[in-house]
C-alpha cells in the first residue's frame, strides 16, 4: 500500500474507489473497520457474526459505492449498512423480541468500581460484566443499535441518529428506556452489591 495514502482526504480516496482504485477502497476501509468490526460485535455479541457481518458490510459497500451521494461521510455511510445488515442478520435468527424498554448505563456501570474494594472484587466485577452482557444482548436489535453507537462507540446522539437514520430525539428517547430496561435487568444484582459494600 502507498505509504502517503493516510495523508489522502477521504472524499479524494471516496473519488479514487469510485473509478475503480481498489487501493483507496481498500485504505477506507482499513480507517473504519475496527469501529465498523466493534459496533457490529456490541450488537450480536458473537466474534464469527462479527467477522461475517464486517466483511458483508464492506463487500455490500465496494458494490455500492457507485451510488454514494457522499451527503454523508463514507464513515456514517458504511455505519449505516453495517447496522442494517446487522439489524436483517439478528431478525433473521429470531432474536428481535419486540420494544423492549431499556435504561441509562451510567448508574450500572459505576457499580464496577466496587470490585476494586475487596479481594473478591475481581469475581464480582466478572460476574457483574456477564450479567450486563446478558442484559445488553437481551434488547431488541433497535435498542441494542442506539446502545452500542452511543456507550460502546462513544458516539453522541447526534451521531448515532445519523447513522441509524433515525432523529435524534428517537435516539435519546431509545437510551432513556434502554437504561431503565438494563437498571430493571440489573436491579437484584445491583441491590446486592450495595449490600456488601
């Protein structure tokens, strides 16, 4: 690979794929893929989905390219295909379970910090991981996006709506009830590490 290809703007590299460099295709992918990779793991949960769905993603995209307007930027267009490819993929094995409400993260994730207070912390931040990841994997693939870009990815609302193609107050009102979903999940867990604190 050309070592000055880092230094190309994206919509040059974008006009480069489009007339067939697959050098240019290939550096825009190496600048998003381990989000893209990241983002599509938050949501199944599942390392083999995750490298299927990737590469899916960026197959659909060299395919579609022709027909990117560029109104976004090719990061927030591959986003795009990537979580609807992902949304189809979870649909598909029967995982949507319907609107499940869901609630703020910030409260549970700063139950972890007990696990530094005793010599059990370690088992008990392990097992409190699991039973997150077992709360997060639980919502229905449209909460599961909007939690994933906005906690995982650290993406604003602003962002995530761009990319999941919804407004922003759809987003917000998803990571409202995404949270109060995961406080209910979390709720006899949370309750007894408060009690040995």
């Amino acid at each position: 690979m050309n070592e000055n290809m880092p230094e190309i703007a994206e919509d040059a590299l974008v006009a480069q794929a489009k007339s067939g460099c697959m050098e240019a295709y290939t550096e825009l992918v190496r600048r998003v893929q381990v989000k893209i990779y990241n983002t599509i793991f938050g949501m199944t949960r599942n390392h083999e989905d995750a490298d299927d769905l990737t590469q899916d993603t960026f197959m659909y995209a060299y395919k579609a390219l022709g027909h990117f307007k560029e109104q976004s930027s090719f990061y927030t267009w591959v986003y795009r295909i990537a979580v609807n490819l992902t949304l189809n993929h979870l649909k598909k094995k029967g995982r949507e379970k319907g609107w499940e409400d869901f609630e703020d993260n910030a409260a549970v994730l700063e139950k972890e910090e007990y696990a530094a207070l005793s010599p059990e912390g370690d088992s008990l931040k392990r097992e409190f991981q699991e039973k997150l990841e077992q709360a997060v994997k639980s919502l229905a693939p449209a909460y599961k996006a909007a939690f994933t870009l906005v906690v995982l990815q650290e993406m604003s609302h602003g962002r995530a709506a761009e990319i999941l193609g919804v407004s922003e107050n759809t987003v917000s009102w998803r990571m409202f009830k995404a949270r109060k979903m995961l406080q209910e999940k979390l709720k006899p867990y949370l309750d007894e590490a408060n009690h040995e604190m």
